[in-house]
C-alpha cells in the first residue's frame, strides 16, 4: 500500500545498506559467509527490501525469527538460504522444507519432532544446531558437568533421518560489552563452542558446512570466532559504536513536518499532566508524530529534534499521535516544514541513550503506520505502508 499523505514517514538509504554490506564484507575477508539478521522486519527497515538488495549484492544468508517471517520473503522473490533463529511448530516442517528454510535446532526434543515431520511428510529438513554456551535461552546446554549429555544429544539429533544438519552455532551474550570480565567470559564461550564442535565432528566423523557465532561485537573485533559466516545485526543498519568504527552509514531516517503553529503565553501548561510550563511566550509547533509512531513516551521533555535552524526541544508529554516543540527563536520554521527526529543530523543513539535504551529498541518501533520510502542515488524508488486495507 502507498502512503496518501506525508505526515511521518521513514527514509531507508538503500545506498547506505550496500554500502555498509560491502565494508563488512571486505572487514571479514573472502573466506567468511555473510548472514544478514533481517528479523523483525529487518529491525523496523522493511525486510523485504532489505533482503533483495542483500541479495543482490552477494550475501550468503539471511536469519529470521519465525516462519511467518521466512515466508514473506519467499513470497516476495528472495530465493537465497534462510535460517530461521526461533522455534517453528512441527506441523509447519512440510512447508519448511517446501519452501527451503533451514531451522535452528534448540533441544532433542525439537530434533525428534522435526525428523518424524520430515521423515512422514518424505523430505529432509536443513538443519542448524544451536549450542547453549552462555546466553541461558535457547540451545544444548553444554556447560561444565552437562557437556557429556550436550555431544550426546547433538549427536542424536544430526544422526536422525530426514534432517540435515548443514551448520551448528551459538550466540554470545557479551560480546558487544567493553571491559575485561566481559571479553573473559566472550573467550569462555567460543572456547566451550569449539570444545563441542571438535567432540561431536570426532564422533560424528562429519563436518558441519557452516559453524556461526559472530555477532556484531565480535564481528568487528574478534575476527578469531568469525569461523565459517558473520552474522551481523544492528551492524549492517550502520548504528551503534561499533559502525562507527568501521566507518559505516546510518540506514534509516525517520522524518516529520510541523503541522501546526501556535503562540501561547507565560504560564500556559503544554500536554497531558501539565509537566510543561511556558516561562514566557512561547511559539509551539505541532508535530503529527508520537507514541504510536515509535516516539517513546519515556522521552518526553527531554529530547530535541532537528530543524533547518538546528535543534528544538520538545515540550510537554509526548501523545499518541502528537508532539509538541519549541520553535520561539525559529522563525523560519513553519507550518510543512521537514523535521528530522532521527537521522543524519540528530543520531539515533542520541534518542537511545536519552531514553536509556539501545538503538535496536528505537528503530524497530517504528511503527507500521509510518510508511518507508526507499532510496537510491537520492531518488525514492519504492514507497511502502504496512497498514491493511
């Protein structure tokens, strides 16, 4: 669906993905895989688009969180390997191995439901097994006394009919975290998960095709655990500290204009609750962009957006559809004029750090009511609205 009115909407710098794909890719080197995360609708840029253009620039892999996820893509043209992080019934393994999904394997249990799917249904399911080395959330758990039963039981499980058990990998929890005991405890889970890869392929006497843990973290400074594929997240999107040392783009912009302009004077109490208090007349500009757009309530008085006369506060409690900023010493800033609440001017971190959260949260609330216009070569080349209609 196309968009009818330019009221909030978001800016996917497609030239800036590839861009940041391509400095990734020269950072890992030719014998590494590349894994794009485009979960969560490629973190609120619009997966599908993402995708294709991953696609079309020679990346190796994509990983999603359901199959519903997965299925958009197919049904969209993306033809490439997807992996699929999260748990998938076992009444949808025909359809997984239909469409040519690889799942990640978390338990025996999992192992057992899924070859007796594909055993019945008459295929075989690609595979990739997911190691427990410390995230505590998914995966053979392999730690200390449990690393016996956790070969054992991924030895049962890449030995079971019907399944194909292309890769194994793990997750770090603190790779992207500075500081000594955090890099200790990054180093203690490569090493349990290569403990366990060189115990199951000795057993096995097989090799996994692709063994993967290299987060964005350890994507930029741990080249050591880059193994066979990266799988960068927040990184390819170009946010975050480590994107800046890759010297990487920003990937989204979100975007307003002002609405509205009034003048009130000393005293008058702006938004819900009142927080907001003129001191002295004061000119407010009313920007269509709230809450319910991905504008945090938690922000309220006290972050500033970007105009063409630079920074405004913005005033009073955020509302759903709405906002409220200062534009007294703007007078240039009217009613139609672009604001840019994050972007190349006003970083996103900004935002992040300001609500105290991380960027990850700010882009993937932007909600779907606010339509992205893709762009290459400063040109839009593909508008979209998630909204039913």
């Amino acid at each position: 669906m196309e968009s009818t009115l330019k009221r909030t909407w978001a800016e996917i710098n497609l030239d800036a993905l590839k861009y940041n794909y391509e400095k990734i890719r020269a950072h890992i080197g030719p014998g590494v895989k590349f894994l794009g995360v485009v979960k969560a609708d490629a973190y609120g840029h619009g997966s599908v688009q993402v995708a294709r253009k991953l696609q079309e620039s020679g990346a190796d892999y994509l990983a999603v969180s359901s199959i519903d996820e997965a299925m958009e893509l197919r049904s969209n043209g993306i033809t490439m390997p997807i992996l699929i992080l999260g748990h998938t019934p076992k009444d949808q393994v025909d359809k997984l191995i239909k469409n040519n999904i690889t799942q990640a394997v978390t338990c025996e249990a999992k192992a057992l439901e899924y070859s007796e799917e594909a055993v019945r249904c008459g295929g075989t399911l690609k595979i990739h097994i997911k190691v427990d080395t410390g995230m505590s959330r998914l995966g053979y758990i392999c730690e200390g006394d449990y690393f016996g039963h956790g070969v054992e039981g991924i030895l049962n499980a890449v030995n079971l009919p019907g399944l194909d058990a292309e890769g194994i990998f793990t997750h770090f929890a603190v790779a992207d975290e500075p500081g000594d005991e955090n890099k200790k405890y990054t180093d203690h889970q490569f090493k349990l998960f290569t403990d366990v890869i060189k115990s199951v392929e000795d057993k096995w006497q097989k090799k996994f095709k692709l063994k993967h843990c290299a987060n964005t973290g350890a994507t930029v400074l741990r080249p050591e655990t880059h193994l066979d594929m990266v799988r960068p997240g927040l990184l390819l999107y170009g946010y975050g500290e480590f994107a800046r040392m890759l010297g990487l783009k920003p990937v989204m912009s979100v975007k307003t204009t002002v609405s509205t302009v009034k003048i009130y004077p000393a005293g008058t109490k702006i938004s819900y609750g009142g927080i907001f208090v003129t001191e002295k007349k004061t000119r407010v500009g009313v920007l269509p962009y709230g809450y319910a757009d991905g504008f945090l309530r938690a922000l309220s008085n006290r972050y500033e957006v970007y105009t063409e006369e630079g920074f405004a506060k913005q005033l009073g409690k955020i509302c759903m559809d709405m906002c409220m900023i200062d534009l007294t010493d703007k007078m240039s800033v009217d009613v139609g004029s672009e604001i840019e609440i994050f972007g190349e001017n006003n970083p996103v971190e900004k935002m992040a750090e300001t609500a105290g959260t991380i960027p990850y949260e700010i882009v993937c609330a932007v909600s779907k009511r606010v339509p992205r216009f893709y762009k290459e070569n400063g040109e839009t080349v593909f508008k979209e609205l998630l909204l039913r209609m």
